[in-house]
C-alpha cells in the first residue's frame, strides 16, 4: 500500500535534509535541499524564463553523475547569489567532488520572481541572499514548515499567496519518493469561479484541508492574473527518491514530475515562468525488477507528490502584501484545517 511517509515531506526519503531561511522585512528567503551523501541527480527545465546555475550539468551526456545539493532563492537574478555561499559554506565543512586535494561542491539552483511581494530590500551593495543561504545551510534538518517559509516568503499563485510545499510517498517495500516545491506561478492554483484546489484529486489524509469536490469547469483560465507581473512567476521542484537511479534514469523521472505541475496549475509553462524540476536519488535501495517498470511507477508517484506539494504551499500559506491567502479567501472550499506546524 502506498501512501504518505510519516511527515509528509521529502525528508521522508532516507538521505535528504532541508534548511529555510527568510527575511520577513524584504519578503523573500532561500530554501536548500542538502543530501547527506551526494545524491545521483538529474533535472528538466521547461519554463520560458529560467533563472538557473549548474542545469546543463545535470545532462546525462555530461560527466558528474552526483552533486552535493540544491539551492531554490527568492530576489529573482540577485537570488542567483545564494548558490555561491551553499558551496562555500559545503567546502568549509570538506564536502564536495573531490578532485585531488581538494573539494568542488556541486549545487544547482534557481531563482523566483518575487520582487513584486514588495518588503524592503534596502541591501546596498550586496543582497543578503548569501546570507540567508548560510543560515539556511546552518538550519538543515527532517522538520520544517509549510507555506511562507525559505524560498517560499514571497510567492505567490495567480491571485492568491502561495509558498512553500512538500508531499511524500512510500510502500511496504521500502521504496520512497516524495516532492520539495516552491510554488510561484504566474498561473491559478485553483478552479475559475471557486476555491477548489486543482490538486484536490491527490489529496491524502486531509493534507489540504479535505478539499470538497467540485462542480464542473466551464470557464477555465478566469482565475489567472492578467499579466505576468502581478505577483511572480516560476514553480520550482525536486523530487527524490531512495531507490537508486543512474543519471539518465533521473532525468526520466524529472520529466515525468511535470505532469505534477501540468494537475495543479492552469496554465503551466507560460512565457513567463522559468519552472524547473530537479530529480535526485540517494541510492539507499536497488532498483526492483523489472526496472522499466519500476522507474514507470517512481516518475508516476514524483508527479502525484508534485501535484500534492503545490496544493500544500497554496494551502499552508499566509498573507502578505497585497496577496490574501487561500484558507481566508475560499473556506468554502475544505472541511477543516490541520495543524500547519
């Protein structure tokens, strides 16, 4: 039987520890996903405005197989500096590829369009993002918060304040898969004309406030923002699991996690988003046989946790700035609300 790991997060597979760090006066954070070991990885952009370092590396034809962790900002371009201070903050604690005496820490990232969240980012000459990365670093562990937390501050979904999400999965066999999401779309995370979550088919042991069901869509897009400029735009992913997958097999999964994307918002992949889904493995468990089927079954159980996660962000966020959140303007929506921790 599969269903969600005991926090419901992507801690829940073996080898996967997450730090957050936010600036509540600029409305903005970082989010770093730090393996234990370094982790088999992959990774699929398909947004029209990325904003990303290290992703050609993540090709199957290119040569490094696993890296060290990834880094997901706020700040737009300036959040690009956040994966700077992850690496410098792994070197100061010996970790990386190790190329002769010395360590190269590996660590993709993007960024999210979150400027318009407003707060006060009176930096000067250098944006506090690689701070907020180090502290983030310093914070990594198995327990962390939903919604307006890390890189997950200052998003938004369409209309509505969004953040930051996770879902798990695991069976009785030992496999595990779950999704990390930062949930800033320039597109709507729920039904046009109601506050039905597009996730709320997913939905596992009233994670989402035990959506109601819905009644029949005739005027899909009306709940989109009329431009890509009224909140941010970008939805950014990893899933993982403990089974282990080669490079190639990663990116398959990474392809399939979209779909996770494609159920839970409308519409996806605009001109405006620069969405990204990274796929890591921690190698704690053998691929069981036969693997084509079973790398079928993980890309299937990563785009479901993807699905899941952003419905969690949307419905774990706070307000903030001009964006009210979901359980204040839809309760019409869910039976009831669990703790969000």
């Amino acid at each position: 039987m599969i269903q969600p790991g005991p926090r419901n997060l992507i801690t829940d597979v073996d080898g996967i520890l997450v730090g957050n760090a936010e600036d509540q006066r600029a409305r903005t954070g970082v989010t770093v996903v730090l393996p234990v070991d370094r982790a088999v990885a992959s990774g699929e952009v398909r947004g029209a405005a990325p904003g990303t370092r290290e992703t050609d590396l993540l090709d199957p034809t290119c040569r490094m197989e696993r890296i060290d962790g990834i880094c997901f900002s706020g700040g737009s371009v300036h959040g690009l500096a956040s994966g700077d201070a992850v690496v410098r903050w792994l070197y100061e604690h010996d970790r990386g590829f190790a190329l002769n005496d010395d360590f190269l820490p590996i660590i993709p990232g993007a960024i999210i369009y979150d400027l318009p969240m407003g707060g006060a980012k009176d930096w000067g000459r250098c944006p506090d993002y690689g701070a907020l990365a180090r502290t983030a670093c310093d914070n990594a562990g198995l327990d962390f918060p939903l919604g307006n937390t890390g890189a997950g501050m200052g998003a938004s979904a369409g209309p509505l304040k969004a953040g930051l999400g996770s879902a798990s999965a695991v069976d009785g066999n030992g496999m595990q898969v779950a999704a990390l999401v930062v949930a800033n779309p320039f597109g709507a995370a729920t039904m046009p004309g109601r506050g039905t979550l597009w996730s709320w088919a997913l939905e596992r042991d009233g994670e989402m406030g035990q959506q109601l069901p819905p009644r029949p869509v005739t005027n899909p897009g009306d709940d989109t923002a009329p431009d890509g400029q009224l909140g941010g735009n970008t939805t950014l992913a990893v899933v993982a699991t403990n089974v282990t997958l080669d490079k190639a097999q990663a990116k398959r999964v990474a392809i399939m996690a979209h779909d996770g994307m494609a159920r839970a918002i409308r519409p996806i992949h605009t001109p405006f988003d620069g969405d990204v889904v990274f796929a890591l493995s921690t190698t704690r468990l053998p691929l069981p046989e036969p693997a084509t089927g079973a790398l079928a079954q993980i890309g299937a159980l990563a785009a479901d946790c993807l699905t899941r996660a952003i419905g969690r962000a949307v419905f774990a966020a706070e307000p903030l700035g001009p964006f009210p959140s979901y359980r204040e303007r839809h309760q019409e929506a869910f039976a009831y609300s669990e703790d969000l921790g």
